[in-house]
C-alpha cells in the first residue's frame, strides 16, 4: 500500500510517499527557517502564506520522486491537529482536494502520533512500548499496548522541552530555531553553570521547565549587574545538562515500571546530540532496546504523518471530506 502524507502544522510545508507503512520513496520537506529567522520565531501569518506558496508544488514532487501517479494511491493522510490553526487548515485543504479529485479515502492523523511513527520507519515496534516525546509544543511519556493505543503517563506542566530550548536560546541571543544552536554550543563548552533539576514530587513523570528558564534568565541578570557577561557556552552546556538528565531519568523510571520491549525517542528535541547519546549509554546499560530516528525524521515531516496513517489504514480508520484543522486536538487511541 502506498500512503501520500502531507504537514503543515508549524512551519514546514512537507509531503510524502511511504510504502507499507515502513518504507520511504519520497520525502519532500520545504522549511521556512529562513524567513522565520528574521523574527526569531514562527509569525502565524506568514506560516501559512508560505504553506500556500510550497503545498502544490511538494505534493507534485513528492509524486514525481516517487514516480507514482496519484492512481497508484491507496490513501491520503494528513495532519489534522494540533497545530496552527491557518496552517493546519493549507494542509487539510489540500489533502481533500486532492483525495477528492482522485477518488482517494483520507485519513486525519495526530501529529505526536506521526512523531511516534517516525520509528516505524527505521525498525518495528514492539509492544509495549514506552515512547519520550520531545519537541516544540510537547513533553511526554507514552505508554503503548498496541498499534493505535497511546496511554499517556506524565507530560509538562509549563514549557515545552524544545520551547525552553528556544526561549534560552533567545535570552542567549542565538537565532531561531534555538535547540540545534544550544546543542552545538554545548556540545563544543569547556565548561558548564550548575542549574537546577526539576524533579517535581517524588514517582511524578510530568515535567517542567519553566523553573530551569528563569534560573537562566537570572542568572544572566545577575551577572549583568556586576557588569560582568554571560559565557554562552558554559551557559548552553549547564541548561542542557539539566534538561537531558531529568528526561533520561524519567524515561528510565518508566520503562522499569511499565516493562516495556522497546523505548522510543520522538520529536524536534530527539535530534539533540546530547540527549541521543545521554538515552543511547543508559539504555544500553539496562539491556532496554533503545531507538531514536534519524535527525531528519524527527523534526517536521510527512513521511511520519504517511506511516502513522498507513498503521490507521491498516486499522480500518477513513476520515471523510468534513474534515477540519483541529489546533487543539489530543491524542487519542485509535484502538484500544
Ligand atoms: P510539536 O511537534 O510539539 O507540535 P513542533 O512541530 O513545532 O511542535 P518539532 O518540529 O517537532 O516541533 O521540533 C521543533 C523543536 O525542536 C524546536 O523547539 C527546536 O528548537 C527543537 N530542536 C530541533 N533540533 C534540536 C536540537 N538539536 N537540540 C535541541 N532542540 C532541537
Ligand atoms: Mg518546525
Ligand atoms: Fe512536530
């Protein structure tokens, strides 16, 4: 079966085809990065401008890579929440339009679950299955029993990982998108600030992040009024320290507790050099089989939105053509 998948929830315009729901033979990603950069952040507006711009055009390439006429479809799936709404909405338009015209069934897709399927790309799941979500609007551990069966166990209660990333990021006067940027200065430090863990109570596996920001933000601030400047690096490498062994450690709490098979790594904040091998050295020393996609695979794309639908496909699940962008949509089982 061969699945189109199509995001436009943030600021990548994106458009896949994947084959069995394992098997990429195309996947077209059109960042926005550069224009984004000029305001240091995601403009809602121009998100979406752009996405009307690059949609048509990545839907085609991603065919004429792929050397698939749309006849040669099985479904269309797509993003259908959360997001930006405008965004969400260039995305969901065109996979109907496109399902309609081609008499194709269209699947709406969460687009943590395309986060999570990303995986299914690079090896099998196994079951169950304990998955950290780390990216720009998430932090959270997900249980799964199943295809299509997500229980989740502890998420943020402020921040998201990536959105405290990109707000450090901002304090320390880094351009936008700011995780790949702390990751390489921390990566290159000689040095690193002690700042705090946040625990929360003792067996929580929620997480929070605003308290580590603040303690940059006063730290920096402390510093200025002695006169003296931040160290970016020593700061960088101090933040990251404490976000990756809070993540690692939580993570492994809970694999221990749920007797998972398999953990998985997902999201924009999962290409981080620092925590890959922080979850890659524990892991390894608890015999648990640890995965994290390629880098490419886990910030934005379609081909996870194509193997999330493709597993819904498999499951039976059709959206229909009253489909609507969902921003605030949760993540729900498809199957218990
Ligand atoms: P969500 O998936 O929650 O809806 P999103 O789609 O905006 O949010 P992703 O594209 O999955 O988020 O991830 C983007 C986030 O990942 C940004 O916050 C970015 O700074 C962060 N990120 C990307 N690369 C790295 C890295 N190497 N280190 C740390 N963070 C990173
Ligand atoms: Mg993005
Ligand atoms: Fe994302």
């Amino acid at each position: 079966i061969y699945i189109l998948g199509i995001e436009t929830s943030c600021d990548e315009t994106a458009a896949s085809i994947v084959k069995n729901g394992t098997e990429i033979i195309s996947n077209v990603v059109a960042s926005q990065i550069t224009s984004q950069k000029r305001f240091g952040g995601v403009v809602p507006e121009i998100a979406s401008r752009h996405h009307v711009e690059q949609i048509t055009l990545v839907i085609e390439e991603a065919l004429a890579i792929a050397e698939l006429e749309p006849a040669d479809l099985d479904a269309v799936a797509v993003t259908e929440g959360p997001g930006l709404v405008g965004a969400l909405l260039i995305g969901v338009n065109a996979a109907k339009a496109f399902a309609f015209a081609n008499g194709l069934p269209i699947i709406g897709v969460h687009h943590i679950a395309g986060h999570i399927y990303a995986n299914q790309l690079m090896q099998p799941m196994e079951f169950p299955l304990l998955a950290l979500i780390v990216s720009g609007g998430h932090t959270e551990l997900v249980i799964m029993e199943g295809h299509g069966s997500f229980k989740l166990v502890g998420e943020t209660r402020d921040d998201a990982a990536g959105e405290a990333y990109d707000k450090v990021a901002r304090v320390l006067g880094l351009p936008y998108p700011g995780g790949p940027q702390i990751d390489k200065l921390a990566a290159e430090s000689d040095g690193q600030v002690e700042f705090p863990r946040a625990w929360l109570e003792p067996g929580s596996y929620d997480f929070s992040f605003s308290g580590l920001k603040s303690s940059v933000i006063n730290y920096k601030h402390n510093l200025a009024q002695r006169g003296e400047a931040v160290n970016p690096s020593h700061v960088a490498a101090g933040f990251q320290a404490s976000v990756v062994e809070v993540l690692t450690t939580k993570a492994l709490r809970a694999a221990k507790e749920f007797g998972v098979k398999q953990v998985i790594a997902a999201g924009g904040v999962a290409a981080n050099k620092g925590l890959r091998s922080s979850l890659e050295e524990t892991f390894k020393k608890e015999e648990i089989p640890f995965y994290v996609p390629p880098i490419i695979l886990c910030t934005d794309n379609a081909a996870m939105i194509a193997a999330a639908g493709s597993a819904m496909f498999i499951d039976g699940i059709r959206g229909n053509l009253a489909m609507n962008g969902k921003p605030g949509m949760s993540l729900v089982s498809w199957k218990q």
